[in-house]
C-alpha cells in the first residue's frame, strides 16, 4: 500500500512538473509547431529540405522586421514607417541602381543611411518633441511612401542588378548537400543572433527594457533615457531597409512592396509576448511569431481562402494576443 502511495506521488509529481513546464514555455512557440505540422498535412512535400528552406526564404524579411520592431515595442513606442521604408528601399534602389552590378554596395550602403536618418527623425521627434511615437511614425510613414512615389512617377522605375537581387533569391549551390542554401537564411541567422544578444545579454538591452518599464526610474537609474529611445527608432528604421533589400530582391521591383508590414510585424511581436507598452519582449519569440503568420498565411493559401480573410485574421491575432497579455500581467502581478 505504502509502494502503490509512494508511485502515485511521484506519478502526480512528474505531471506537476511537465505541466508547469508547458505553462512556462511561451505559446507562440507551440502555436508555430502546430501550424507547422498542420502545413505538413496539407502538403506533403512542405519538408522536403529544399522546399523548406525556400519557405524561410520568403519568412525572412519579414521574421527581420520584426526582430527590429521589438526594440521600438519594449520600449514603449510603435513605428508604423517600416512598410513604407520597405517599399521606399526597392523603388528607390531599383532608380539608383538602374541594372549596374557595379553600383550595388553603394547603393545598399546609401539605403541604409537612408534608414538611419529615419530612424533618428522618428527618435527625435519622439524624444524631444514629445510627439506620440504613433503620430510621429504615422507621418513618416507618409513622408517615406510620398518621396519614393514622387522619385518614381507613381510606377516601378529602373532595375535591381542580379547581384542585389541574389540576397533574397540566391544561395550557395550544394551547401549541406541541398540543391541551393539561401543566402536570405544566413542573414536571417546573422540578424537572429546578433539581435537576441543584444536585447537580451548586452547591457544595452537592459537599458532599453528598463525604459519601456518605468522612464522615470530608469532615469533615475543612470540610463541615457534620450539615446536609448532614438537608438531603438534607428535600428527598426535601419533593419527595415535590409528586410526591403530582401523583399526587392526575391520579389522585384513593386510599388506594393512593403504594404501591411508596418501591421504584420506588430501583430508577430506581439503573438510572441511582446507587451505593447513596452518593459517585456524575447527576439526569438518575436521571430517565431513572424514565422507563425508566415505560416498561418501558407496555410490559408492551401485552404483557398482569399487574401481579406487574411487581414481579419491578423487583427484577430493582435486583438488576441494583447488580450492574452493583458491578462498574463494581471495574473502575475
């Protein structure tokens, strides 16, 4: 009787256990393994490695814009600019580039600071001016999407040389036995590791996330509350030109480019735990929630439903996860 007692209690135990640690472990990541294997069903060839890896391919930029938005959200602002950078990068670089291979790197380089003085106008209307980070990007967002219309005349210009192109349609042929190993994944890893160290182990991080919390305090505390603030603008800004350069290069040259990203990449962070106003975020979360909707999307697609079923899904998800957030922190605290 005692053994038959013992067994039990160690039975309820190990349930215990295992059911805190799927209460512990973020949903996103199990709403992105269902979707996973949902996809799989409804296409069987979904994991053959080639296949697979062209659907990262096409998850990536907008995984990257994500990651970048994750440090405007925690802390504790928006930037709606992100599509229209995306769209103004490929118009733009399409004009500047005009089908030189010789002008790429120039080009990519002049894009980018393109995106830093983006980023630091939506930081510093934002810090000094005390415009409300979503009426700041919101203009941007205009002012982004009106210069790159005005420079092309409305409509697609100019031509994106292959060697631009080949960051969101190259690879490296025979890597790893595949037929080809997209060089979109290996930014994509780069971008992952790079930015999960800086968030999460790099002081930097620290700063950032104590300024989403509690401003006040974190000026109290010692952080640059200003430079933090507009750094977190330049980054977003800055990784919204790479995921356009990856955008542009698989897809084109289109005036459409970036639309709903601004929205897409909200609704990811904020499916990955992201809290909107800011003081909590995870990179890899974020991601994964990026590559949820990518998933989610895929999957809709294989149903036959059509793309506004799309959007209301997605509002769906952002009114969801933030509820679900809200209630979390409730129940923490």
């Amino acid at each position: 009787m005692t053994q038959i007692t013992a067994n039990t209690a160690i039975e309820e135990s190990l349930g215990a256990r295992a059911w805190r640690w799927v209460r512990a472990v973020n949903p996103v990541y199990l709403i992105a393994l269902a979707l996973l294997v949902w996809v799989g069903i409804r296409n069987p060839v979904f994991f053959q490695p080639d296949n697979f890896l062209t659907f990262l391919q096409r998850a990536t930029p907008l995984m990257i814009l994500t990651a970048g938005q994750v440090f405007v959200l925690v802390s504790g602002g928006f930037d709606l600019s992100v599509g229209s950078v995306v769209t103004s990068t490929v118009i733009i670089g399409a004009i500047l580039a005009n089908n030189d291979p010789n002008a790429t790197w120039w080009v990519i380089l002049a894009l980018l600071l393109g995106g830093f003085i983006v980023g630091l106008v939506n930081g510093a209307v934002t810090t000094f001016l005390k415009v409300p980070s979503l009426i700041a990007t919101l203009g941007m967002l205009l002012i982004a999407k009106g210069i790159g219309l005005f420079w092309s005349g409305g409509a697609p210009r100019g031509y994106l040389p292959d060697n631009f192109r080949m960051w969101g349609r190259g690879g490296i042929e025979g890597l790893f036995g595949l037929q080809d190993f997209p060089y979109a994944v290996i930014v994509l890893v780069v971008f992952g590791v790079g930015y999960w160290l800086l968030l999460h182990r790099l002081n930097y991080g620290r700063q950032l996330l104590a300024l989403g919390d509690n401003p006040r305090a974190a000026r109290l505390s010692g952080v640059n509350v200003n430079l933090v603030r507009i750094s977190a603008f330049v980054i977003c800004s800055m990784t919204a030109v790479v995921a356009g350069v990856l955008l542009g290069g698989r897809g084109g040259v289109s005036i459409e480019a970036g639309t709903g990203l601004e929205m897409q990449s909200i609704a990811a962070a904020v499916l990955g735990g992201t809290m909107l106003l800011g003081g909590r975020g995870s990179i890899p979360a974020a991601m994964t929630g990026a590559l949820a909707l990518e998933l989610l999307f895929t999957l809709l697609n294989l149903m036959g439903l059509p793309k506004p079923l799309r959007d209301a899904v997605q509002g769906l998800i952002i009114i969801g996860a933030v509820a679900y957030t809200a209630y979390s922190t409730r129940r923490t605290r």
